[in-house]
C-alpha cells in the first residue's frame, strides 16, 4: 500500500458503534475491507469489560487480528481527570493506572501506547523503564487545544529530548493544527434558519486567509447575512463569542508547522484527523500537502490513522467512504511532494 | 425564511447546547414492572450510553426522574450496572464502576404494584461531570482552574412507556 503505513482507527465508527448499527465484528470487516496496515483500539469505547477484559475477549480479539490480517498498532488509553470530585488523578493514580493499560495493550498485542496530555510529563518519565520492559511506545496525544510552543508541550518535548527513548513520544493529532472548523458543523443547524451558503464562504476565508475576523464578518453581512449569521459564525466557526467551543484554536493559514517538524523526531504515529474529505480529496479544515511534505522531509516511517470524525456532526455520511477517501488523499499526497 | 425572532428561538439553544449523548437517554420500551414469584415491588427501565467512550459512574452528581409529573425520592431509586446497585446520593464514592457502552444499565423504581397498565410520561436530568478533558494538574494541585471538571453537564430526556 505505498510508502505511508496506514492506520484505521476504529473509533472512526464509533458512532454506528454506540448506536448499535455496528458490530465490533462488522468494524473489524470494514477496516480489513478499506486496506489499513494496522488498527488502533480506543480502549474505553470497544474493549468490554474495560478496563479488566475477559481472557476469553483477549483471546477473541487477537484470533480476530490474525484471522482478518489486522496489525494491532495503537491503543488509546485516557487520564481520566474528572473521576474523582474535586480533584485531579494524583500521581500514583496516573501511574498505576497507566502502567495496568500498557500491561493490557501488551497483552492484547499493540505496540504503541496512546495516553493524553494530563499524564504529565514527570510521570510519564516514570514510566518509561516499564515501556522499555514491556516493548511499548508510550506516547501522549497532542489533541487540540495543545499546539507544539504551549508551555506544557515543550516541557513533554525536553523530556524526549532528554530520555532519547525509542519508548516514550507523541502521537500529533491535526486537531492541533487545524485552519478552520469542518463545515459539517453547520449540519447540525435548521438549513431554514440561516445562511449556510454564506457561512461556507465566510469559513473558506477563515481557512485560507489572514482577513481580521471583523472584516469576515462584514463580508457575511454584505453576501445577505444578518445579525443571527454572525452569531453562529462567531459560536460555530470563528470560535469567539459566548457559545464558542470551548478552547479549540483555529490556526488558519499559520498552524505550528516547526513545531510540528520538532515533534515528528519522536513521532510513530500521527493522527491524521479529519472530518470530510470531498470529491476532490480536499479537506478544507487541514493543511495535508504542507504536513505530509514535512513528514516526508524528515522520514517519517510511522503510522498516519485515518481518524474520522465527520459522523459527529453528520450522521448521514458514509464513515467508510470517508476512510477510503483519506486513505486515497494520503497516498496521493506521498506520492506527489 | 421564518422572522429573525423565530429562527434565534431555534437557533440559540441549540448554540449553547454541548455534544448530546449518542443514544437516547431514557432507552425506549424498556419499561417493565419486575415481577418476583408474583409479586411486584419495583418497576425499570434501561439508561443509554451518555458518551462515545462509556464513563466513570463516579462522574455522575446526581439523577432527577420524574414519572407522569411525580418526584421521585432517592429511597425509591436504585442505579443498576454491571452486576452492582447504587444508590443514587453514593454513585460519586464509586470510581470502581466503568460504565461501558455496551453494558446494561438501569434505574430501578421501588414502588409496591409496579406502574398500571397503560401510558406514563417519565423525565429524567443526569447531572454529570466530564470524565476527562484537557485541564491538568496533581490532586488538588491547580484544580480551581479546572472549569470544565467543576461545571457539570445536564442530560435530559423524556418519554412515554407503555406498560401493557
């Protein structure tokens, strides 16, 4: 399958997945059909039983691995902050925790270990002779709203620097980099109740230029907006106003590509986020040419995951067509830089 | 295109509305009366996933259910997952229960008879804190930053239950 290694990550059918539309059998069929080189498994979501599985769930899913030719690559752990009222995780918590799912994912068969960003970096340095005894790459996900220069990410950046360990790094979610909001957000408004044409417009400015925000705005006004257009812009696509979604940066045409590029050093798998890729494989909301032409400079021999996250704002997309189509815009994209 | 008043009424809410759970809350027909050698004391019904990746009941603050308009006290209700009871005002002591998506949950409703034959209206508010986001810190270290662990989100739904 080319020169980039694959990843589906399944939790891109988590929606039909909760719903019941799918079963965990069904996912696994349509990830061997899409022509992954490997899976990741978001732990809490699919693992019954999690965070104890049965052995027989064990055994079920590394006979399902081998009998589909699935290559288990990343499980995706979290530090659950919010668990106790009042309070984060303290550090043995973290520890403990962490250490009991890198012995579930070892187990289970996976070899990279994504865990967040409020492990902290102290204590992900603690748990690196474990990763070293268990053969697992521990990595913390850099998710939105996390960018390369945030203080605590530079922190994680010196601790790779320093351990220079071939088991701790950073999984790169493009969330962090992310030019604009996915238009599909807007699906989840009443067509009636607004100007979608218009705001699609105002979105691609906000993609692709550095126009001030107020003047966007204006342009939303003069095309035929009014008042309650703005505030969905602001609510929805800007990220300013009251209703904003909480925190989410929106980098338009300057995400943090250095920062991306010092990263990728201790990088094995990227999260190539995205929410609709479109009959021109184009998805607006991500820079792909610019950041598979970096990973390409610097030999990135990792994983990149199909992560799809469209079927949140519109469930009447096909998730699988989707996939297909980031895997296509992936190879395309290899190919072409 | 409806008035701008009209189209802020629908609009706004929704605006201000965070990610809704996935599944409805209150699983449709799962109402029945729970009959024990012939008798009859309590009545369930079946609560839907509240997140895409299951969550710590322990982030659960606190369930309201109303049945055809009528409060229901916590010594009338018990939480049911994974084999373990819980009532409700305990839940937050519990952070050994995952409550994954695909485990059978239930709230259990003491109440000598069960429910009549016939339509009733129950609504339900979960009070719910996040399992996890992208606040840090150790302990109580920091933590009176931590918004979004201290606002709690409300889940709500309502429905009709036939009992035949």
């Amino acid at each position: 399958m080319g020169h980039v290694k694959h990843s589906i990550t399944l939790y891109g059918f988590g929606d039909r997945y909760v719903s019941g539309a799918y079963t965990f059998e069904d996912i696994l069929v349509k990830a061997k059909k899409l022509g992954g080189d490997g899976i990741e498994v978001v732990a809490p979501q699919m693992v019954p039983g999690h965070p104890n599985p049965s052995e027989e769930w064990i055994s079920y899913f590394k006979d399902a691995c081998e009998n589909y030719e699935l290559d288990p690559v990343c499980y995706s752990i979290y530090v659950d902050s919010g668990k106790h009222k009042n309070r984060f995780l303290y550090e043995h918590e973290r520890l403990a925790e962490s250490i009991h799912e890198m012995e579930t994912a070892k187990r289970l068969g996976f070899k990279i270990v994504r865990s967040q960003d409020a492990l902290l970096p102290t204590t992900m340095e603690k748990l690196l002779p474990y990763a070293e005894a268990l053969g697992i790459h521990l990595a913390v996900e850099m998710h939105g709203p996390w960018h390369p220069s945030a203080p605590l990410f530079q922190q994680y950046l010196e601790l790779f620097r320093k351990a220079d360990s071939p088991y701790l790094g950073v999984v790169p979610d493009f969330s962090a980099f992310n030019s604009c909001t996915t238009d599909l957000i807007l699906n989840s408004l009443p067509a009636d109740c607004f100007h979608k044409d218009i705001l699609i417009q105002a979105n691609e400015c906000l993609a692709t230029t550095e126009i001030p925000v107020d003047e966007i705005e204006q342009m939303i006004l003069n095309m035929g907006g009014d008042e309650l257009d703005i505030e969905i812009f602001r609510a929805k696509l800007a990220g300013t106003g009251p209703n904003a979604k909480m925190k989410m940066n929106i980098w338009r045409t300057h995400p943090e590509f250095d920062g991306f590029r010092d990263f990728l050093k201790y990088t094995k798998y990227v999260h190539g986020k995205f929410w609709f890729v479109d009959e021109n494989y184009k998805e607006k909301s991500v820079m792909y040419p610019q950041f598979i032409k970096i990973m390409k400079e610097e030999r990135f021999n990792g994983f990149i995951a199909s992560e799809y996250e469209g079927s949140m704002f519109d469930p009447t997309i096909s998730d699988e067509d989707q996939i297909a189509r980031h895997i296509i815009i992936l190879e395309k994209l290899w190919e072409a830089v | 295109m409806k008035s701008l008043e009209e189209r802020r009424k629908i609009v706004e809410p929704m605006l201000a509305l965070r990610m809704p759970p996935k599944t409805a809350t209150l699983v449709r027909d799962s109402l029945v009366n729970r009959v024990i050698e012939g008798c009859c004391t309590s009545y369930e019904f079946e609560i839907g996933a509240l997140s895409y990746r299951g969550v710590w009941i322990s982030t659960i603050e606190d369930i309201e259910v109303k049945v055809d308009g009528e409060t229901i006290p916590y010594s009338n209700m018990m939480f049911f997952c994974n084999g373990l009871n819980y009532p409700i005002p305990d839940m937050g002591k519990h952070s050994e229960c995952f409550w994954g998506i695909k485990d059978r949950a239930c709230l259990r409703i003491y109440r000598p008879g069960g429910l009549p034959k016939g339509t009733h209206r129950v609504s339900i508010t979960i009070y719910k804190r996040a399992d996890f986001g992208h606040s840090f810190g150790d302990g109580e270290d920091g933590f009176e930053d931590a918004q979004e662990f201290q606002r709690t989100q409300m889940i709500k739904d309502s429905c009709e239950f036939t009992v035949k």
